[in-house]
C-alpha cells in the first residue's frame, strides 16, 4: 500500500480526534515505514541485541496508541514522534540491561537463550541519552532536530515544516547540535 502523505495526514487527524475507524485505516499506510525506522534504530545497535525489530515496532505502536489525542500536524510529525519512542524504548532496554548485567533483577536464564551482552554498546546508548537531555536542557529546538533528521531520518526541509522553521534554521542548528554532542561524547 502506497504511502500517500494527504492520506496519512487526514487519518492522523481524524484519529486525533477520537475517530477509532481511522486508526484500522492508518495502520497499514505506516507499518512499513515504521518498519523502516525499527530497523535504521537496530542497525546502530549490536549484533547480539536482545530486542527484535518486531518487538521494537510493537512496543512503539502500542505507546504510539496512547498518544490519540495528540494534535498530529500532519505525517512527518508522526514519525517523528515515532522516532523518538523508539529511542526511548531503546535506551529504557538499554538501562535495563546495564541494571541486570549489574545483578539487580538479575534471572535465571538457560545458557541457550542468554545472550553475550555487550555492555559498551548499551553504555554508549545511555550515555548519548544523557548528552540528549542535557542539550535539550540549552536548546530544546536542537535537540528536536536530532530526533527528526538523525533518528527518524527526516530532511532539512521535512524538519523544518514540523517545527515551522526555515531549512535554514534547522541547518544551523543541526551542526550546532552535532558538534555539541561530538564534544559532550568525547
């Protein structure tokens, strides 16, 4: 089913307006680019991670269901918001992952379906996290825009319409923000 922006962007709003008939509808129109997402978040992360693909779309979409009041601008705000609980859902496994390797709810598993942890990978996840909200604590705009360009893989120009900005705002601030994170990881 091809992905007709017009289309999503009426069914966004219908359904947050409470109409339950558009949600079925939506539903098939962003299962495969929320598929994409999933796997552009997974690509990143370790070979051994614990957390599928599928798990991570299902987790997204049942959190994305909670959000049907929201006021959905149009189908780029969507994934955005897609994106961004999709980074949480990440770094929350990621937390709980460090918080099991250090033996805090730690379970019993047969050595069959323990997986080798890697726990630089999930440091590094959390630790990009951290740097995340301490930009988002200088400059909420910035912090924005890495969620849409790097994580949900908008364009300058997809970017700028979500936060009703110029191209060349977000531009500006994009290099701003990734050098302030190269600077804040290293």
């Amino acid at each position: 089913m091809a992905l007709n922006q017009a289309d999503v962007t009426q069914l966004l709003i219908k359904w947050g307006n409470g109409d339950k008939a558009a949600l079925d509808e939506l539903t098939p129109l962003v299962y495969a680019e929320l598929r994409r997402l999933a796997k552009r978040y997974m690509a990143r992360e370790r070979q051994d991670h614990t957390l599928q693909t599928s798990a991570l779309i299902n987790e997204a979409y049942v959190r994305l269901i909670d959000q049907q009041s929201a006021e959905w601008k149009n189908r780029a705000h969507f994934f955005a918001v897609s994106a961004t609980i999709m980074r949480h859902i990440l770094v929350d496994h990621a937390r709980k992952y460090q918080s099991d390797k250090r033996g805090t709810g730690a379970q019993k598993l047969p050595l069959d379906d323990a997986a080798v942890v890697n726990q630089q990978k999930a440091a590094e996840l959390v630790a990009l996290d951290e740097a995340l909200n301490d930009l988002a604590a200088i400059d909420p705009r910035q912090i924005q825009i890495v969620e849409l360009r790097f994580f949900a893989g908008l364009t300058v120009e997809e970017t700028a319409e979500v936060l009703d900005v110029s191209p060349i705002t977000v531009k500006r601030d994009w290099r701003t923000a990734k050098a302030w994170l190269r600077n804040a990881m290293t």
